[in-house]
C-alpha cells in the first residue's frame, strides 16, 4: 500500500509539474508574441519604424478599410498599441475668434477591433496657452506604452501616467517647464522603470528622468554643448533611445547643435559630438545599427551624419561620412538592412548606403511630409500631408510600387500590427486590414 501511495504521489506531482511547465511556456510563448506584435512607443519597438506586420493589401479598396473612426480635438501624436488598444493624444481647441484661448489635453483610446472608442481621459487644461507653429499642434508626442501603463507626453505642459486597463490617473507631473516656442514635439520613452525625455527649449536646454512608478524627477542633466546665443537657435524636438554599448546602457539624445550620450541612471554625461554647423528644430529620432549612429542635425541644411559609436579602446564617437543635402528636419529616417531610406520635410527621397554614405538615388515626391516612413514585409511605407500613401521598396534602384489616398491629411507616423495598418488622419483614426 506505501509503495502504492508513493507511485501515485509520484505520479501527481509529475502532473503538476508538467502542468505549471505548459503553463509558464504558455505564458512565455503569450508576452514573446505580446512583444512581437506591440507598437508601444513612437516608431514602433525600438523606435526603428520596422514591424512584423504582414497581409496588409499594397493596395486597398473601401471594403479594405475595417474602420474609421472620427476623433475629438487636434493632434499629431503618433498611434501605440498594444493588445487590442490603441492609444493617442489629442487638443480640444477653445477660440475666440482665430485665437486659442484655453486647451483641453486629453488621453485616448480605440478598440483595434472594431475602432470604438474606449477612453477619452482629461489630463491638463490651460488657459491662454502658448504659441504653435501652423504644422505642430498641442498633442504632438508620441505616448509610450509600458505593461499596464501608457504614459503621456505635453512637453512642457506636463506628464501623465495611465492605467490602459481602467483608464486611471495614476499621476501629473507639471514641474518641468521650458519655451517650446512652437509647441512640443518630444517623445517619451521607458526603460527600467524610468521614463526619459528631452526638454530642448529656447530658454532652458535639459533632459530628465522620471520614476515611472510615482511621476517624480529622478535625475535632471543640463546639455553641456555651445549654441548659438538666440534661443530659437537652441530648441530641438529629437526622441532619445537607449544603446546597449559594451561598457553599459547610454541614454543616446539629439539636441541642438550636439549628439549627446548619458548614464540613464544617475543623468551623468558621457560623451558629446558637434555636428560642425548649425543645427536645431531637429525633430528625426537617432538610428543605431551595429556600431553605428545616424543623426539627422535640424535646420539651416539639414545633414545626415554617420559615427562609429564609442569602444572600450575609443571613448568617443568618430564622425565617418555625412550627406548634406535632402536631410529632414521633421520625418525619422528608417535604416533597413545596408540602405536608409530618408525623405526631407518637401519630398526629397534619398536611399543612401549606411557603410559608405555613398547617395544610390533621389527622387521627388510631391507634397510637405511630416510623419516618419515605416516598414511592412520589405516594403517602405511614407505618407505625405495631404493623404498621399507611397510604397516603395529600398535599394540601388528606385522601386515604387504603389501609391494610394486616404482623403485627409496625415501628419502623424501610422503604425503597423499582425494585418492592421493604423493611420491618424487629421480628422480620425483608421484602419486597413488584411485578410485573416
């Protein structure tokens, strides 16, 4: 009967254990898809504009179109997703006359199923609100999706964190305050419980760190670069990202005049390179590739330039190539494979070769463009301001593909999951879908 007893136990305890494996792999095998399929932060994972996406029509026609949903107030922050929700900001404009008088900041959320509207959660109000330039808007920064929580971005009218689950406010922070003088454009992200973004004004010039758990400034750095004596000389608008280097984790920050890397821990400078000219208004994101980063410089002819990144033998960056014309001031450059594909704010398109900076081409594509090209199964996607969708893909050739028309216009980078292409459009959201 003991023996008995001990084979069953046995036999129960290998089920268990077998259970909880398939479990925990089950688990697994969820967040490795969770993580595949998210666009949780601008330009997607990493910020590179690449996506997993796949089945989404080159081509499409209106029964294509799953969804469009109009949405309440102006903005061109950039869709995130994760799960079946989109998140956005957004700016209810109150007027008197052709004047702005008081803005609502507002979170929202769209169901990626059926586009219902599922949130719309008041953040900050502000009477007479600062000045904006024609093609920015209040609501411009990309929210940043972390787990349970969406955090977003006003630049200097304030932070917020969301639970997505419920909609709560889990926190405000407004103490950090600076001159946009053309509105905000900066991006958060998260990294190790932290959210990071770059306040890049023409009064104060900083980036700061904030506990992604309570809202609170963890850390402030003051950029350390010269520039140019007049403020609007000083502001910039450039995301930060995260460089895993050899010597350990740098805070990798685009500002004017300077590239700028940091300690995301303590906020500690740890390198600083000149783009040689003036440069500033940059809005473009650093791309990193192997051991090396591109950087777009801003205004006043704005260049793409190439480093090779920092070693444990070189503790500074090295400038190895640059191409000074077509550069943008406001659409991120996408890096795949040997080639980036770039378009300057009026239509420029250039494919250039990341060794080399050898320029393989350069077309013109009409219309201004503002959001950032992305990626879906090798192919280039670019939208223009007035609704115009091109597909391309990269090489030494020019290869258009497709070209399409949303009908409103598009200044906001769409966003790409499983057979979902998300655009923001100037008067909603919408979706084109693939076949399942």
């Amino acid at each position: 009967m003991k023996v008995m007893e001990s084979v069953v136990k046995g036999c129960c305890a290998f089920v268990m254990l077998f259970l909880l494996t398939c479990a925990v792999a089950e688990k697994s095998l969820a967040q490795s898809v969770h993580d595949k399929n998210d666009w949780s932060e601008f330009r997607g994972r990493e910020g590179r504009g690449i996506t997993s996406a796949s089945g989404i029509p080159q081509t499409w026609t209106a029964e294509q179109i799953a969804w469009q949903t109009p949405l309440r107030g102006r903005g061109w922050s950039s869709p995130v997703i994760a799960d079946q929700q989109i998140w956005l900001t957004t700016a209810i404009e109150h007027k008197s006359g052709e004047r702005i008088t008081r803005i609502e900041l507002m979170a929202q959320a769209v169901d990626r199923e059926t586009g219902s509207l599922v949130y719309e959660i008041p953040l900050f109000e502000l009477d007479n609100p600062p000045a904006l330039h024609l093609r920015n808007s209040y609501a411009s920064p990309t929210p940043v999706i972390d787990g349970d929580r969406v955090f977003c971005s006003f630049g200097a009218m304030g932070l917020a964190a969301i639970d997505r689950q419920t909609g709560e406010v889990l926190w405000k922070n407004e103490s950090l305050k600076i001159d946009h003088e053309t509105g905000p454009g900066s991006s958060p992200i998260v990294w190790n419980g932290r959210v990071y973004l770059n306040y890049d004004g023409t009064d104060r010039q900083f980036v700061a760190a904030f506990d992604a758990g309570t809202g609170e400034v963890v850390w402030t750095t003051t950029r350390s670069g010269e520039l140019h004596e007049v403020g609007m000389y000083q502001k910039a608008f450039s995301t930060p990202l995260i460089w895993h280097s050899p010597t350990g984790p740098q805070l990798i920050s685009a500002g004017a005049n300077w590239v700028y890397a940091y300690n995301p821990e303590d906020g500690h400078e740890l390198w600083r390179v000149g783009y040689d000219r003036l440069g500033f208004s940059n809005v473009p994101r650093p791309m990193i590739r192997g051991e090396r980063l591109y950087v777009c410089t801003g205004f006043m002819q704005s260049m793409l330039q190439a480093y090779e990144l920092p070693t444990a033998e070189r503790a500074e960056p090295r400038r190895v190539w640059q191409v000074e014309r077509g550069g943008p001031t406001i659409p991120s450059p996408i890096l795949i494979d040997d080639y980036i594909v770039m378009v300057s704010d009026e239509g420029i398109l250039s494919c250039i070769d990341t060794e080399s900076g050898e320029v393989y081409w350069t077309e013109r594509l009409r219309g201004a463009f503002a959001a950032s090209p992305i990626l879906i199964e090798g192919v280039v996607w670019l939208c223009n301001d007035r609704g115009r969708v091109y597909l391309l893909k990269p090489g030494r050739t020019f290869d258009l593909v497709a070209t399409n028309d949303v009908g409103d216009q598009i200044m906001a980078t769409p966003a790409a999951v499983d057979n979902d292409l998300i655009i923001r459009t100037k008067s909603g959201i919408l979706c084109i879908r693939g076949s399942r």
